[in-house]
C-alpha cells in the first residue's frame, strides 16, 4: 500500500496552483486568516454569531442581532474595527444595511485618528470594489453609507481642533 499520495498531470497542478493564487475568494480567506492571526483581539462567540446573524435572510434574526449589537457594542473600538473589516466581504443587501446601520449608531467618543484612519480606509477599498462592479448598491445604503463617511470626517475634524 502507498502513502496515499497521487501524482498529478502538470495542468492539473498549474490549476490548482492558479485557484490558490488567484482566486478572489481565497486571497480573500488568506487575508482574513493572516488578519486574524496578527490580531491581539479576541471576541466572544455570541457576538461573533451576532455579527453573522447582521447578514441572516431572515429580517427578523438580522433586525435583532444588530439592535442587540448597537446597545452592546456601539462604544467597542474593536467591535467597531471588526464590523469595518467586514463590509467588502459578501453579503446580503441586507446584511450590508444592517452593518452601515450599526456604524452610523456608534458613539463618536471611542472613535480615535488610528480608529478613523482604519475606517476610512475600509470604506475606500468597499466603495473601489463598488466602483470595479463587483458589488452594486441601492441608494438607501449609498447614502447610509456617506452618512456614515461624513461623520466619520467630522469627528477627525473636531479631534485635530
């Protein structure tokens, strides 16, 4: 008996390495997994699974999870840094909703210029894959969103008077 290991054809491991390589969906797992791993940052499973329940079919799991999510989470710079990295990832329209609705609700206090910069920066990258084509919007979360880029100015504005 072998070891179990089979010999591929040069094609079919060009594939592979081509699926690793350039496949969107992994790069993007590659980059949550090295993300995750130089994070200090560990959240607890309820909002974990509150976080993904944002992005549920059902409007009334999404509904709750996120009303939850803002009375217990709308003052967490780490919460509010985690829901950012989440905005590009894919999701409903109204999982997407839901997590603009949630930042637009955080408290303008724990927001700091590294918080803000991080911030912004997410948006940027969401709003060039929106510009690429690879996710479209409907205006009620275009202008959410913009509500939200537009705070987030003002309060870098009041942090550097």
């Amino acid at each position: 008996m072998g070891c179990g290991a089979r010999v591929l054809s040069k094609p079919a491991v060009l594939y592979q390495e081509a699926m690793v390589n350039c496949h969107p969906y992994i790069l993007g797992t590659f980059d949550r997994i090295q993300k995750y791993i130089e994070s200090d940052t560990i959240l607890k499973i309820e909002f974990q699974q509150n976080l993904k329940q944002m992005k549920s079919l059902n409007k009334k799991v999404r509904i709750s999870s996120s009303d939850m999510l803002i009375k217990e989470k709308s003052k967490d710079p780490v919460f509010i840094r985690k829901v950012l990295s989440t905005l590009k990832q894919q999701k409903s329209p109204d999982g997407l909703w839901n997590n603009i609705v949630f930042l637009n609700a955080t408290k303008k206090e724990v927001y700091d210029a590294e918080l803000i910069k991080f911030a912004l920066e997410e948006i940027t990258d969401f709003e060039n894959k929106v510009k690429n084509g690879n996710l479209k919007l409907g205006s009620k979360i275009k202008k959410a969103l913009k509500v939200y880029k537009n705070y987030l100015l003002d309060i870098e504005k009041q942090i550097k008077t």
